[in-house]
C-alpha cells in the first residue's frame, strides 16, 4: 500500500442554520472534531447509524453541501487546501461520487449519453464501451433508458460513469442497498480494482461485514464524530476493538451472536457534553462528560479515556 496521503480531513464540523419557531435561529451542530485520512491505493470505509454524518461528510470533500450549511475545519488534497474552487475542478474528474440512489441517473437520458456526459468524441465513446464491458454491462445498454435497467445494472451504471475519468478519490455512499450479498462482492471487487491501480476510496456503508471484507481501515462514526479508527484485521476479535460502540457494532454482527445494544444514537439537539455514546455505555464514568481527546492506539485512534485506564491498567500488572 502507498503511503501517500491523497485526502486528509481535519477538525471538520458541519452546522446547520435553522429557524425555530419561525423566528428564533439556532445552529445544528450535525458533524464535529471529524478527523479521516484516505492514502492512495487504499480503500477506507466509513461505518454508523443512519443520521451519523456520513453523506455529509461526502458532501463536504465534494463541496456540495447545501446553502445553510457551515463548514469549519481543513480538507487536504494532496496536500493542499480543498476549497470551493478547488473541489469545482476536481468534481466529477478527480474526486468522484457513486451515489447513494440510483435516482440520481436522469430518467429521460439515454444511459451512454450519461456515461458520456453528453460527449460525442470518438475517444469518450470508445472509452465507454471499454468501462461497460469492464462493469459487465452489455454494450446496446447505452441505448437504454433507466426505467429500463435492473437495479443491480443501474448501479453498475452509476460505477461506470464514476471510473470513466479514472479519478485519484473514489466516494462512495452506500454503493450496495437492495442488493443480494453476491452482488454486493462483487461490486466491492469494483472498488478493489479501483484502489489497486492508486485510487485512494471512500466506502461509506452501514453493512460493517462488507466493510470489513472490502477495507484496509475503518472508521466508525457515532452522532455525527467518528469514535474509533482501526484496522480490518482489528475487528477479527472484539480484544484490539477499544471503543464501547465499535464493540457493540462487533457482537451485533450474525457471526458474533446479533446482540442488541440497548438505546439509540441521540438526536443532532440532544448531543451530550463529552462522550457521545456515553449514554448507552455500561462503563460510563463521571469523567466522561469532560471533553474527550481522539487517542492514538496501535491500531488507530479512539475517542474514550476509558482506553487509557485500560493501558495504565496493563501498566501496572
Ligand atoms: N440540509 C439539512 N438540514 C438540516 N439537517 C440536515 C441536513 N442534511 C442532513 N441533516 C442532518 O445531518 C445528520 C447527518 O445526515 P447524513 O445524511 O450525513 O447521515 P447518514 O449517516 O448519511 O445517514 P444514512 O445512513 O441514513 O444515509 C442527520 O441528523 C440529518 O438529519
Ligand atoms: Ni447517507
């Protein structure tokens, strides 16, 4: 794996302006102290519940987030600031999204002309069958329409149209619902083949199993921060997973026995002070309403002080 970093997010929050009661505006603080890093030729998944943050975050590298929405905190690419003008160049060429719908294809757009971006050139067409051929996709699907397609070929399509431009920074925001786990695979194998030749991928999922089978790292957001970062290879055992939610994502998983962790996440106007997952934690300490620091581990990071009292613990032994 290259080490170099091609995206690198640090401190990102993200607030909505709302009008309360008509008049009154109050900031919805929906993402904070947000910090993931993406190298070439690595595949980075980004797990949590639904409402944690995740499209938003895609949003964000993408700058397509919404008009009252404010942004603090930096996005590198490849080393450089990522601002407005900046992500306007590299949409759509460098930096590319598979979407989260497969609504976001035109329905009254033939496929290849959306392949295409409405390209005539001889070489866009010749590099679209290639893709389509590459995706599995026959080639007269171009001629098609969406209402047309299977959901399975729909969402190959929106891969197609996403590796046409051979981008250096892949997202994709949940490329897999409503598909069956063979298909899904085999999709996460697009994304390898994407990662292999340098790409540096942004896999945004609730499904932590085809994460796990698909990523070198991941990270797990909980009400809009992300808790743990980790390896992979970490989540084979519950032992090198240190943050109670990522845990409780772990012995949830079929294999490990569906365990329920009682409660939910909280809603963006009732975030606690401190720890956000603090309660629903069986280990919640009074300490855990101060400001939690985002600790390296061997693994990774983790936001919980209970990690330190597990290592002064392992000192002393
Ligand atoms: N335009 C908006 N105005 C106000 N709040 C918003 C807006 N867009 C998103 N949010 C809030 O931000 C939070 C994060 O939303 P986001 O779409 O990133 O979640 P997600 O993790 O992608 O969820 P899902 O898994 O359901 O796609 C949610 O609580 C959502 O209600
Ligand atoms: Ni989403």
């Amino acid at each position: 794996m290259e080490n170099k970093r091609i995206l690198e997010i640090n401190n990102l929050a993200i607030s909505f302006e709302q009008y309360e009661y008509g008049t009154r505006k109050t900031k919805l603080p929906v993402i904070r102290d947000l910090n993931v890093s993406v190298g070439g030729g690595e595949i980075v998944a980004v797990v949590g519940a639904s409402g944690s943050g995740k499209s938003l975050l895609a949003h964000a590298i993408l700058g397509i987030l919404p008009y009252n929405a404010e942004q603090k905190g930096t996005i590198l690419y490849n080393r450089e600031i990522l601002d407005g003008k900046k992500q306007a160049q590299l949409r759509g060429r460098k930096i590319v999204l598979v979407p989260q719908s497969v609504n976001c294809l035109d329905p009254l757009m033939k496929i290849g002309a959306q392949i295409c971006k409405n390209s005539k050139k001889q070489a866009v067409v010749e590099r679209m069958k290639q893709m389509l051929s590459c995706y599995g996709l026959r080639e007269d699907v171009r001629k098609m329409y969406p209402f047309e397609l299977s959901g399975g070929m729909a969402r190959r399509v929106l891969i197609t149209t996403a590796d046409m431009e051979q981008a250096d920074f892949v997202i994709a925001d949940e490329p897999t619902p409503g598909l069956d786990r063979e298909l899904a695979c085999r999709t996460m194998e697009y994304f390898k083949g994407m990662a292999n030749r340098g790409a540096g991928v942004l896999l945004i999922t609730h499904d932590l199993e085809l994460a796990i089978t698909t990523a070198d790292r991941i990270v797990v957001l909980y009400a809009g921060t992300a808790i743990e970062e980790t390896t992979a290879e970490a989540f084979q055992n519950e032992n090198t997973l240190f943050h109670p939610y990522t845990k409780a994502l772990w012995r949830a998983m079929p294999q490990h026995g569906f365990a329920v962790c009682e409660g939910t996440q909280p809603f963006v106007t009732r975030i606690p002070k401190g720890c956000v997952f603090k309660q629903r934690c069986n280990m919640c300490q009074m300490n855990c309403s101060k400001e939690i620091p985002y600790i390296q581990t061997d693994t990774g990071y983790v936001r919980c002080i209970g990690y330190n009292r597990k290592c002064e613990r392992n000192d002393n032994e």
